[in-house]
C-alpha cells in the first residue's frame, strides 16, 4: 500500500490471539499451542518463520554474562535441565506429550502432534539467531545490529 507506514504491536501470546479475533490487529505471529488455538478459531497461517529466516530455534533462555557469572551454579542446573528435556522430548515423544498435557492443560493428542511436526527439531544449539536479530534491529525491536552468534553467546 503506497503511504502505509509499517505498524507494530507487540503483546503477550495470549493478548495477541485476542487481538487477532476481535480485529484489532492485521496479523500476528505466533507459536504452538497458540498457532493452533487461532487455527481451531478459523484463522489461517500465511507464512511460517521458517519462510522468513530458514530453521529457527523455538525458545532461547537469556542471561546477561554478570548474572551467568554471580549465578552460574543456577544456571548449570538450568541447561542441565533443559537438556534432560530435550533427551526426553527426542526419545520419548508420547511420555513428553504426557507430561507437558498435565502441566499445560492441554490435550496429550494435540501435544503429540505438534511435537511430531516435521520442522520441530529439539537441540540445545541455537539456529538462525543472526537472521532474526538482523530482522529485529531493521525494524526497530532492537536499537543495534545484533552481531555474530560467536558475539552473542557465552558458555557457562
């Protein structure tokens, strides 16, 4: 549209599929289980952030490197965690599905399906963070290029 200035809202993923059915907003991206909640609503997913940025790590815990240092045992027992889930999630598909339906209030059938989903890869490694920084910071979510992966991470 010529003279349409770009319109961001940013809200939480509950608010933004509320915002969604009652028009407040154009579109919105979203992750599982709310993706298919907007599905089940009679919405339709127009593109994917695989479509964007190519594979792209789902969830990524952040910490500040002075935090990881004062706080590193908490945060070894965190990625020690995280780890164990992801073994489980891998290994056992239908036992995650189970226990994350008792924890989420959502139905096993559906967290088995969405866990099986042919781009879903569960790995501690973090994929195509550049991409989506580089998309963050042109429009305007971060007030600095991004950098390289090497420059954003640090191993505990």
């Amino acid at each position: 549209m010529q003279g349409a200035r770009p319109c961001h809202a940013v809200h939480a993923a509950p608010d933004a599929l509320q915002a969604l059915l009652t028009n407040q907003v154009a579109g919105y991206v979203g992750a599982p289980p709310f993706q298919e909640a907007a599905a089940a609503r009679g919405t339709r997913r127009l593109l994917s952030s695989r479509d964007l940025f190519g594979p792209l790590t789902f969830n990524v815990c952040f910490a500040r490197e002075q935090l990881a240092q004062q706080n590193g045992p908490a945060l070894r027992a965190l990625q020690i965690a995280v780890g164990r889930a992801i073994e489980l999630l891998r290994s056992q598909p239908a036992e995650a599905a189970s226990l994350l339906a008792r924890d989420a209030g959502q139905p096993e059938a559906e967290l088995a399906r969405q866990l099986a989903e042919p781009e879903t890869r569960f790995t501690r490694e973090p994929v195509g963070v550049e991409a989506l920084g580089g998309f963050m910071h042109e429009t305007g979510f971060l007030r600095a290029p991004a950098g390289r992966l090497d420059e954003l991470l640090f191993r505990l």
